[in-house]
C-alpha cells in the first residue's frame, strides 16, 4: 500500500514537473514574442517618421511629398485593428514614388539627400526582418498551444492567442538595393 502511495506521489511529481517546464516554455515563448513585437513597432514607427522627414523636405515633387506624408501619417496614427492596412498602404506609396531610379537619385542629389537615403533604404530593409522575427515567435508560441496538454491544463492562462503581424512589406527596387 504505501510502495503504490510512493509510485503514485513520484509519477504525480514527475507530471507537475513536465507541466511546469511546459508552462516555463511558453511563457518564454509570450515573452519572445512581445519583444519581436516591440521590435516590430520600433522599426514600423522608425520607418514611418524616416518617410514623414523626406516627405517634407522639400526634396521631391509636391505629388509625392503629399502620398507619402498621407501615408506615413495615416500609418503612425492607425489604431491596433487597422495598423496591418496602413501600413502596406505606406509599403504601397513607397513603392509608387520610389519605382524610378531617378526619383531615388533627385533625392540622394539633394543637400543631405544621401543620408536621408540611406536611412530611408535602413528603415525599409529592416521592418521585413523585424516582421519575419515576430512571426516566426508567433508560429513557436501557436505550436506550443495546440497541444492537447497545454488546452487540457490551461497552461497559456489567460494569454490571448497570438496574431501574426501580416502586411506588405515588400521594399521598392531602387531604394533597397545596397549601395
């Protein structure tokens, strides 16, 4: 009786022990995850404030001045449920006004136009990379839950599911290319 007790008490303490490092893993997991996304914001809202420099100035044709302030001021005021939208629309206007090679040479011609090139062309490189990092924490955090252990002892406690951050973020030719 008290030998089934034991087996009992170890198997029981060998469980609890699996479930908290599941529970340690997941919650590191949650906490990957929020700093790819507080990287994500960081490098969304750098972009945004890169655009908002160059779209006022001077440097380009008032057209693309006003499409690309629009766009980068739309995109750093968007509430949370409307984010992912403004900013493909900002990868959109980017990609409009920067589809000539000569627009991106009228700007790098400019006096600090070099600069504010280079860190527009930074700013438009790393938000792909920012994006991928925080999805990819997502997918490892999503595999994790939909274990059938992790659903049945409610391991994720009252963490909300985890959204991947989907937009277009595909870079203009002229402006991402490496100089």
């Amino acid at each position: 009786m008290i030998e089934t007790l034991v087996w009992a008490a170890l198997v029981l303490g060998v469980v609890g022990v699996y479930l908290s490092w599941t529970a340690g893993r997941l919650d590191r997991l949650h906490t990957r995850m929020d700093a790819a996304r507080a990287a994500l914001d960081a490098q969304l809202l750098r972009r945004a404030s890169v655009v908002l420099e160059v779209a006022t100035s001077g440097v380009l044709d008032p057209a693309s001045s006003i499409v690309l302030y629009e766009a980068a001021h739309a995109a750093r005021q968007a509430e949370e449920e409307h984010r992912e939208v403004a900013e493909s629309e900002l990868s959109q206007a980017l990609r409009a006004v920067f589809a000539d090679a000569d627009q991106v040479e009228e700007l790098k011609a400019a006096p600090g136009g070099e600069q504010a090139a280079e860190e527009l062309a930074a700013a438009v490189r790393r938000v792909p990379m920012a994006r991928r990092f925080h999805n990819d924490a997502v997918r490892a955090a999503r595999a994790l839950r939909r274990h059938r252990k992790v659903r049945w002892f409610r391991l994720a406690g009252h963490a909300p599911f985890p959204l991947a951050f989907e937009m277009d973020d595909e870079p203009p030719v002229h402006l991402a290319d490496r100089p």
